[in-house]
C-alpha cells in the first residue's frame, strides 16, 4: 500500500498526516459548535484547541520516544519524522489534559466543563486518526486467516490492506476506530439529556476508551513495553479509574445543559 497520498511542490504528503488532520479538522468544528451554546469566547476556543493540538502532538511523540529510545538515540534524523508513525495517544492525551489544566486554571474556566465539551471531538478524532495506521501497515494485531477476518464482518479493503508479507493480520487500528466511533455517538446523546452532570461525560470517555483500548491492545504486536508489560493497557487501567471518580463526582456538581458564562 502507497504510503504518499500526493507529491506537492516536491514534497510527499502522506495519508497518515492527512488523516490525522481530518480528524483535527473534525473535532474542531464539534467543539466550537458546542462551546457556542455555553457562550464561550471563541477566540479563547480556538486558542485552547491551537495549543492544545500542539501540546499532544509533542507529548505523544515523546511518549513514544520515551519507549523506544534506543533506536532514536542511534538515529536522530527520525526523530522529527512522525509522518513514519510514532504518535503515540495515550502520551497525547496525558500532555494535552495536563495543559488544559492549567490553562483553564489561569483562565479562571471550569475545567470539567470544558472536558465535557472537548472529549466528544477528542474522540472522534482518535477513530480518524487511527486510519493512518492503516495505510502505514501498522498497529495491527498477530497473524490470523482470511476466513477469520471474514467472518468478522470486515470490510474487503481492509482486509486487503492487512494482508502483509504474505500474511493476514488483525486491524487492531480498524476495532479501535469503530469503537471511538460508537463512542462518539454514545456520548453524543448522553450530553443531549438533561440530568447529566458536569464530569459526566468526560469520566464516560475515560471509562470507554480505556476498556476498548485495554482489550485491543492484548492483540497488537507493537505495543510499547513497561518492563514486560504493555503500557497502553496501564494507562487503559489508570484512565477508567479516572473514569469511575469523575462519574461519581459528578453527582454533586452542576447540570451540564446550564449556563456556563467565562
């Protein structure tokens, strides 16, 4: 599979980057739509989304660096080169939830509230992001039959696209997409009920990400390694207690479908 979508100017531009984009582009426009509602400054929005798109960026690439370290000590010049894979979510979401702490925090906004705005779209984003996986051939899972993949009810393409080296792989990247995707929707309705609480929706995003994550990444071969443990499945662990505790805080904060005025 050709990992360049198009050359420009000399330059290849390739399908992981654009997917990554799409999923950014997505997730801006759910966001600020539904910031709207609650009155909040848009250009404070747009900030927000800005450097938080940043602070991920840097922060998953150097949580997989972190993990594979001693191949990019011997080997600067891929450093930078994250076009080739290597953005790691988890170190993503870890720096870009740290940042909007803080800036919510010197901004005197209520952080939960804000969560619940931005996970919807973060979600989203993932399930679109993950497709660059695919065409990387990467973040797939072990070797398996074409009549298993089959029977599974994915799609021909797909298939196709796991075939590598003469063998047929699971599209972990693939289960993970459709899971982001359902969750999406799931959280999607749950934010249109009027009882839900602030914290609500993010403590449900930590909960379901973290349990697709913890059972996809049992099948991945490429998982990043904490001594002889996976470490996408610690953090799945530590996110759906995150979860758990933001969910049964929520039952003494404020509506969600109040006010929300900076």
């Amino acid at each position: 599979m050709n990992r360049v979508a198009f050359t420009f100017l000399n330059f290849n531009i390739y399908w992981y980057s654009l997917c990554i984009l799409f999923g950014i582009l997505i997730a801006y426009f759910i966001i600020t739509k539904e910031a709207k509602k609650y009155n909040i400054n848009h250009d404070l929005m747009v900030d927000i989304i800005f450097y938080t798109i940043i602070v991920g960026i840097i922060g998953a690439r150097g949580y997989y660096l972190i993990f594979n370290m001693n191949y990019y000590i011997n080997n600067l010049s891929q450093v930078f080169a994250i076009w080739n894979g290597g953005l790691a979510i988890h170190g993503g979401i870890i720096a870009g939830l740290i940042f909007v702490y803080f800036y919510t925090k010197n901004k005197n906004i209520g952080f939960l509230k804000l969560l619940d705005i931005v996970t919807p779209g973060v979600i989203i984003a993932q399930a679109f992001g993950r497709w660059g996986n695919f065409f990387n051939g990467e973040a797939h899972g072990g070797i398996t039959t074409l009549e298993t993949l089959k029977n599974l009810c994915i799609p021909d393409f797909v298939i196709n696209g796991m075939y590598i080296n003469e063998n047929y792989y699971y599209p972990t990247f693939y289960f993970e997409s459709i899971w982001c995707v359902i969750g999406f929707l799931i959280m999607i309705i749950i934010r249109n009920r009027k009882n839900i609480r602030i914290g609500f929706i993010s403590g449900f995003y930590f909960i379901w990400y973290g349990v697709g994550r913890f059972f996809i990444e049992s099948l991945r071969t490429d998982s990043l390694m904490f001594f002889n443990i996976k470490a996408a499945q610690i953090v799945s662990i530590l996110s759906i207690i995150l979860g758990i505790i933001l969910i049964i805080k929520s039952k003494n904060n404020e509506k969600y479908k109040e006010d929300y005025n900076v």
